[in-house]
C-alpha cells in the first residue's frame, strides 16, 4: 500500500511538471506531451484547446487542421472536446529505432485566425518487448588444450526497449568448467564473455551443455534465453587475422539489392581445417540483418534489402573470422549509407485568404507555404522560385525561409484584381513542386554560397606529379546579380592550389611533389564567398591520404659495426646486432638482412657466421680458434620490401680475442723415444742426455730448454723453473731464456749423472704448463762418459740377461778387422806414412776437452756430440773399458779432453813414439790401432751396443 501510494504520488509529480511543462511551451505557441506506446486507438494525449486557451466554438466556427509530416497520421484532434487522441497504435521501436528520444511532430492551423502552433509529442518506452538472442542455439568449439582463463565472446542479446527495460544483465548455468564475465562496450553495451575456469579433458567429457539467459530491467523482467554446445577439440594454435581492423564503406541509398559492398578478409596461418576461415556476423542489429548478406565463403557483403537514407543513415556490424578450431578474430565495419535526390521537395498551402480588401495594410500575410524535402545535403535543400509578371513582383513578397508570402505596400484595385502566382520549389538535384497561390517572391541576399564536390580523391601516391588533379568542384549561388557572384580560395600553407575550368567549376591540383614521410595526410579547406555585404561564406573539406612509395634506402644505425668474441665460444652464439631503418611506411620500410659472399680460409663466411633476416642479429655458427682464425671482416646487407626493392651495406669487423687454451710445447729436448732390440728384447730411451765438463764453473751453459706456445700476448709469455734435481743447487734454469746453467762448481762428490726436471708455465689465467726432463752426465774424458753411457746401459737392460753385449760387438769388430788386414795392408802403410807426416805439421800435444764452450755440443737423439770434426786415435783391446783415446791437435780444433794414462802404462800410447814400436810393444796383449774421424756425428744409444760410433775403420 505505502510502496503503490508513492508510485502514484511520483505519477501525479510527473504529470504536473509535464502540464507546467506544456503550459510553458503553449504561452510560446508550441505543446509538448508525453504518451505511453502501444497505447490503443483514441487514448488521451493532451488537453489542446484548453492549453492553447482556445474555446471550442471558436474551433468549431473557424475551422482547424492538424498536419503530420510523415505519411501516417498519428493524432487527431477531436472537435468537440479539443483533445489530442492517438489514431493509430504506436510503436516506439518501429518509429524510432536506436533513438533515445522519439518525439513526433504535428501542427495545428486555425483557419481564421491564420496562425499556427506546433505540437510535439514524445513516445514514452515501455517494457514491451523481450530480449533476444539471434541464435538461440550456439555451438562452441574449444580445444581442450585452451589455458584457463581464455574468454570466448558471445552474441549479445537484442532488447528493442530503451533506458531501465532494455537490456541489463546475463546469467549462465549448467557446467562448473565455464563461468561468465560481462565487459562494457565502446558504447556501453554489455558484451558477454564466456571465461574457461575449469581445464577441459576431451577424455572426460567431449561436449558441455550451457544456457545463457539475458534479463532487462523491467518490472517483472523479460528475459531471453540460448543454448551454447561446446565441443572439446584438439589444439589450434593460430587464429585468423583480418586485413584491417576496421572497414568503412559509403554506399548510396539507391544501391542495387545484390551488390557488393565490402569483401573482408582474413588469414590463417594454420592448415587443413584449422586453416579454413568462415565469415559470420558476430553482432547485428535485427534491422541490419533484414540489409545485408555476409557470405560465409568468400566475405563479401551484399545488399539483400532496400536502403533508405531517410530511415537509418548508418550501420555498424561486427564481422567474425572463425577457423575450423573455433579461434577467431573479429573486425568492425561501418556502412554509411549516403543520401541520394529520391525525395521530390513538397509544397502545399497551410492557409490562404480567398479574398483581401484594397486597403490592406503592408506586410499582411496572405497565404502561408510549407516546403519539406526527406532528402538531406545537397539533395535536401530546397530553393523556391516564382512565375510572376513584373507589375506582380512589385506588391508581393514571398519570404523563402517561413513560407509566407505577403504585401510590400498596399494594394490597388484598379491596378489588378487578382495575381496568379506559380511557385516552384527545387531541391539540390533538380527534383521540385509547384503550387499556384497568389504570392510575389523578392531576392534578397539569403543564399550562401553552395560549394559541392563533384569528384576527389581520398588517395594520391606522393610521386604524383604537379598539377595532378585531386578535386573536381561546382560552385552556386541561388541569389542574382552582385549576391550571386562566388569567389573561390584555398587556405595558405598548403602544397596545393585552385584552377577555374569553366564556368561554375574548379579544380583543386597539386601545386609541387608530395612527401608521405614529412606529411602524410592533409585536410584542405576549400572557401566559397559571394559578393553580397555582408559576404556569405561556404566551405567543403577534401581528405587526402598521401600513399607511401619506397624512395628510401634502409638506413643502418651506425656507419660500422665492430665487435670482439673470445675464442672457443660456443656454437649459435649472439655476436652483436645490427639495426637499419627505413623511413618509408608499410612493406616498404619492412627490413630483412643477408650477408654479402665471402669466403675465409677457403670455406663460406656462411659457415662461420649467420645473420637473422628479422632482427640483424648476428649470430657465430661454429667455434672460433684465435691460432686460425683472428679476424672476420664481413658485410650485411639491408634490404627493404619494395619494389624494387632499394638496400644498403654496412661493414662488420669481429675481433677473436685469445684464451689461454694451448699449453706450451716442448722443442728441446724432444720426448724420449721408445725402440724395441731385435737381439736382447730390451729397449732403453734417452730423453735429453747433456755432457758438461767436471771442471766446469759456475754459470757454465749445460743445455737450453727450448718451448714454444701457440697462444698470443701474455698467454705466449714463457717462463721457466727447475721442479726437481738430483743434486738440489747444482744447476739453475733461466726464467725467460730456459738456458740450464751450472749454480756452482762440480764437486769429487758430486754424481755423475743428473736428471733435471724443468718446467714451462705460460702467463694465462688459469696457466698452463709443460715439463721436460734433462739427463746431464758429468764426466773429465771421453772414457769416463763412455763407461757412464754404458752402465747406463746395462742398468736399462732386462733383469737376468747377461751383460755381454760389449764383448760380443767388440769380438766381432776385432773379426772384422782381422780379416780386412790382409786385404789392405798397402793402403794401411800409405795411410800410415801420410799419418806420420800429419804429425810432423801438427803440434804434438794433445789437447783436452777441457775449455770447449758448451755451445760446440748438440744434442741429437738424447746425446751430446761436439759441433766441428774432430781426428783422433783410438786403441781397443779385448776390455774396451781399458781402452785409450787420444785426439789430435790441430789448429781448426778445440781443445779436448786429455787421454788419461793407464797406471802400468805411463807413457801414450800413440804419441811421438814409431808407430811400429808401439804396435809390437805387448805382443801379449791383443790390439788394434785404427784412426778413427768423427764428422760430427751423434752418439746414439743402441739396443747392444751401449755406444756405437759411425767410424770408418782404417789399418
């Protein structure tokens, strides 16, 4: 009861304003009402005479019409009463679609008193109709690989009604996986969403049966509902892609049912199924889908319908693009329909006084005229013209812009009776009507200019050359004489200017070349003025969109390109990046680089480097090694999507940088080597085997350490250390030149052989480093560093073998020589004169070893052997161990080693003494002289013999 009673008190409020409201308006000679639709025929909707305060009879006497401008009559006025009742029922939705307001408009002429008052009537909405979906049933397809939390847009359902009964809210039911989410519109409509909350398992369930309700805020609500199918399906990862974002098509009105308007597109990177694209309208309106055809197939738009400027001047559609996978892309197209000269202008007589005494006074109207054209522009406005003779035109006046034609000054009888007057209304595309009323029409200056386009161009390339015509114009001016006289112009600042054709025409033409990139759209104002004071004023806008063509070269950030790369990197490494840009717009400025052919250390520069044609980054494909490879100089080439296609280089220069990666190698002494006896089976290797004299002082040079690394810089920095001796402090290495050295004096204790363990270490991080080992024998003679050399010998032989070897060589040598004695005796005396003579020139002491710089040795195969060629004695016997050596003395000699005497045997025994003397002195003891010449020959260790000489053997 409260909640009715304040309903009806917020009526009776309502009802009052609207009364105050119409009472106001009516004291101004113009009512407004309000009226419920769908109300039934002859319902009340205003109290007209009592508003106007007009008395019935007066109505009655005088007479009354009640004119509507659309072809339906709405309204009647009853006479008796002067109400204002509805003639026909009305339907808000029909009349007025898409509209917040629907008012319609009326007028009421009273007849005698030759005025006229407007009536505007607005439609109020009621909750009369229910939302609606265009598909009541709709089948979803979702992969089932979709993440949770994808959106899936809706249909929206279609409410006619307006304000609080239109549209307000959307429920769904019937899955858990699937839950609903409403977004607001560009225009704030509601667009449902269905959001996935649940992952889907195809396994589990393949199709989800939901229901979508929409509900309007009525009171009860209506509501609407569909049915949405989902099917699970596999995954499909690529949606379609229109062309555009947005279409915009002008069509005219009179457009052929069955014509193309617009054809979209899309595409889909995936195949099969999934890469087939359908069309569908996503969301229409019900009047547009009466309209258009989207052909699922191809995408175009037809007309199926009649257009009518006059009814819906534009359209908007949502158009989607959906895959065999349910993924889709959706895209907006507005169709503006524009006017077209279908509506011929009407004019009819409101009033007019039958007869009009003499007396008349100037200004009186005698007859009011009502001129309407539904077309809109050009096509719209109407232009009155007139039929009269001259005598007429100077009495009558015809007022253009109210319809009224009147007196100038007062009428003479004598002068005419009656005036015909024909009048003719033209509207912008030659259409007109025409009325016979006794009326007069006089210029005056009330036309302003009419400045139309006939022909232009939305788009013009920017190489276009001067004086390319963009813009066909016509100019008119409805007024004669000075009024009429139209002057065109252009605003300053633009690269354009206007050309007269010929009469009434103009041209509007490029004044110079264009250039997209400094400015690539352009509004030009285009300015009509006609003579009369004041001066009227008209304008035409012409949007010109400059199209780009690629007349730029890609442009690289930088002028070079330089980078450095540590060696050994990894494969597919990221060197650096190169960039390039390209003023131009579209698939012109699209960038793609390539690397220019080269080749380096006889392969493809392809081979070692890549640059991605997207980014320019630039990429090394294999491991770079500094000791082969220290620099790559290349060039990339960028390449724009023109065409033709314009480019340009850019140099790369890549610096390896050097690791410390190679650990030094060893020249000297070399490793030892390994060799298998083919009488014994035993084997012994001597790595590094050096001499150096008892006697030797401190800082004498015993053998270099020669090392060399393959790395650069301070990885290549060598130094050298001694790790391990025999005899700690004897010997010292060099820290940079590697030279072994004496620290001190050799000592009566010291051992006779040596192993030295030196060791090579780089100056990289972490360092690398490399041994060697050095065997140096000291010894005072010759004998000694044999005997040395051949215990060393007998040491390396295999356990349990007798060590013979010795005794069986020197047994064999003693055969040999023997046997050749007979055969060369002569030559042996020869050879034994030429000997005594030699040691008449020569000096007959015998020089020792003692003194020679260790730089006349060279080690060659483990051992050391002196540098010149020496001559000297040798006597064997049976124990070579107690055999004597003597050298000779000669001037191109060093000195040697002195032959040490045996103790039972003072005196040499080659000497000053006869050689025959010496030979037959121990008949005893078996021996054999022989003259043995060295030719700097190495001492090598052989597997039986401890060491062998190459000798050639003379008597």
């Amino acid at each position: 009861m409260c909640a009715a009673g304040r309903r009806w008190g917020r009526r009776q409020r309502a009802l009052l304003w609207v009364m105050l409201l119409a009472a106001w308006e009516a004291a101004w000679g113009q009512l407004r009402y309000s009226v419920p639709e769908e109300m039934p025929k002859g319902s009340f909707v205003g109290d007209v005479a009592k508003d106007l305060g007009l008395q019935l009879s007066a109505l009655s006497d005088r007479g009354f019409r009640l004119i509507e401008r659309g072809r339906t009559q709405y309204f009647a006025l009853q006479g008796k009463t002067g109400h204002l009742v509805t003639a026909e029922r009305i339907d808000r939705e029909e009349l007025c679609e898409s509209v917040q307001q629907c008012v319609l408009r009326c007028e009421l002429i009273v007849e005698g008193e030759m005025k006229f008052y407007e009536i505007e009537v607005e439609i109020m909405d009621i909750n009369d109709n229910d939302p609606s979906f265009q598909e009541t049933e709709k089948e979803l397809r979702v992969s089932e690989t979709t993440a949770p939390g994808s959106r899936f847009p809706l249909r929206e359902a279609q409410d006619a009604d307006l304000g609080p009964n239109s549209l307000q809210s959307y429920e769904l039911s019937g899955d858990e996986h699937f839950s609903l989410a409403v977004q607001a519109g560009p225009g704030g409509d509601q667009r449902p969403e269905l959001v996935l909350a649940k992952a889907l398992d195809r396994e589990e369930a393949a199709f989800h049966e939901l229901v979508l309700r929409a509900m309007d805020g009525g009171d009860p609500a209506r509501t609407g509902t569909a049915r949405i199918r989902v099917t699970v399906l596999d995954a499909n990862d690529n949606a379609p892609v229109f062309s555009q974002a947005e279409y915009t098509v002008r069509v005219p009105e009179d457009v052929p049912v069955g014509s193309v308007l617009v054809t979209v597109s899309a595409n889909d990177a995936d195949e099969g199924q999934n890469g087939q694209v359908k069309y569908s309208f996503h969301k229409i309106s019900d009047r547009a889908s009466e309209l258009f055809h989207l052909d699922s197939e191809s995408g175009k738009i037809t007309v199926k319908g009649g257009l009518d400027f006059e009814k819906v001047s534009s359209h908007e559609l949502e158009v989607q693009a959906q895959d065999g996978g349910e993924l889709f892309d959706t895209m907006k197209v507005s169709i503006l329909v524009t006017d077209v000269n279908d509506n011929a202008p009407e004019i009819s007589i409101r009033s007019a006084l039958s007869e009009i005494s003499e007396d008349s006074p100037s200004g009186t109207v005698v007859a009011l005229l009502h001129v309407q054209d539904k077309d809109s522009g050009p096509n719209g406005e109407v232009r009155c013209s007139k039929k009269i003779t001259e005598k007429a035109s100077q009495i009558f006046q015809l007022d253009a812009d109210k319809g009224a034609i009147s007196l100038l000054r007062n009428l003479d009888f004598e002068e005419g009776d009656s005036y015909k007057l024909e009048v003719q209304a033209h509207d912008g595309g030659g259409l007109f009507d025409t009325t016979n009323v006794v009326v007069t029409v006089t210029d005056v200056n009330d036309n302003v200019p009419i400045l139309s386009v006939s022909s232009a161009l939305n788009e013009i390339p920017e190489d276009a050359p001067s004086g390319t015509v963009i813009a066909l114009l016509h100019v008119e001016d409805q007024d004669s004489g000075t009024n009429g006289k139209v002057r065109c112009f252009l605003d300053e600042g633009v690269p354009f200017r206007l050309e007269k054709s010929f009469e009434d025409y103009y041209r509007v033409v490029t004044a110079r070349e264009l250039d997209r990139e400094q400015v690539s759209e352009y509004n030009v104002t285009v300015r009509a003025a006609d003579g009369g004071s004041p001066a009227l004023q008209s304008s035409a806008v012409l949007a010109l969109r400059v199209l780009d063509v690629n007349d730029n070269a890609p442009v690289f950030a930088e002028e070079r390109y330089s980078a450095r790369l540590a060696e050994n990197n990894a494969a597919g490494a990221l060197v650096l990046t190169v960039r390039a840009t390209d003023a131009d717009w579209g698939q012109n400025a699209r960038v793609r680089y390539r690397l220019s052919e080269g080749r380096v250390r006889g392969a493809p520069l392809s081979s070692y480097v890549s640059v991605q044609a997207e980014t320019g980054a630039l990429y090394a494909l294999r491991s770079l090694d500094y000791e082969q490879v220290r620099e790559l100089r290349l060039w990339v080439r960028a390449e724009d999507g023109g065409a033709p296609a314009l480019s340009s280089n850019v140099s790369v220069l890549l610096l390896v940088v050097d690791e410390n990666d190679n650990a030094p190698q060893v020249l000297y002494p070399p490793p030892a080597a390994l060799r298998a006896g083919s009488g014994s089976g035993s084997g012994v290797a001597w790595s590094g085997v050096e001499l150096a004299p008892r006697w030797s002082e401190a800082g004498a040079l015993v053998a270099k350490v020669v090392a060399v690394d393959a790395d650069a810089g301070q990885n290549a920095w060598l130094s050298y250390e001694l790790a391990k001796a025999t005899e700690p402090g004897l010997f010292r290495v060099g820290l940079h030149s590697g030279e072994v050295r004496t620290a001190r004096s050799p000592l009566a204790r010291d051992a006779a052989r040596h192993s030295l363990v030196v060791v090579v270490k780089d100056h990289g991080r972490p360092a690398l480093s490399a041994t060697a080992t050095l065997q140096v024998v000291l010894a005072e003679s010759v004998a000694e560093l044999l005997a040395e050399l051949g215990s060393a010998a007998d040491e390396a032989a295999a356990p349990g073998e007798p060590a013979v070897s010795l005794t069986r060589w020197l047994v064999l040598a003693v055969a040999a020589v023997s046997c050749l004695f007979v055969a060369f005796l002569l030559l042996l005396l020869a050879l034994r004169l030429r000997r005594w003579r030699r040691q008449q020139l020569l000096p007959p002491d015998s020089g020792a070893l003692r003194g020679v710089p260790v730089s006349h040795f060279v080690g060659i195969d483990g051992v050391r052997a002196f540098l010149q060629s020496y001559s000297h004695d040798v006597s064997l016997t049976a124990d070579s161990r107690k055999s004597q050596l003597r050298f000779s003395a000669g001037g191109s000699c060093c000195d040697t080693l002195p032959a040490r005497p045996l103790p039972d045997e003072p005196a040499p025994l080659l000497g000053d003494e006869d050689p025959a003397g010496a030979l037959l002195s121990d008949p005893a003891a078996p021996s054999v002289s022989c003259f043995l010449h060295i030719f700097s020959t190495t001492l090598s260790p052989v597997a039986a013999v401890p060491f062998p000489l190459s000798v050639l053997w003379l008597a």
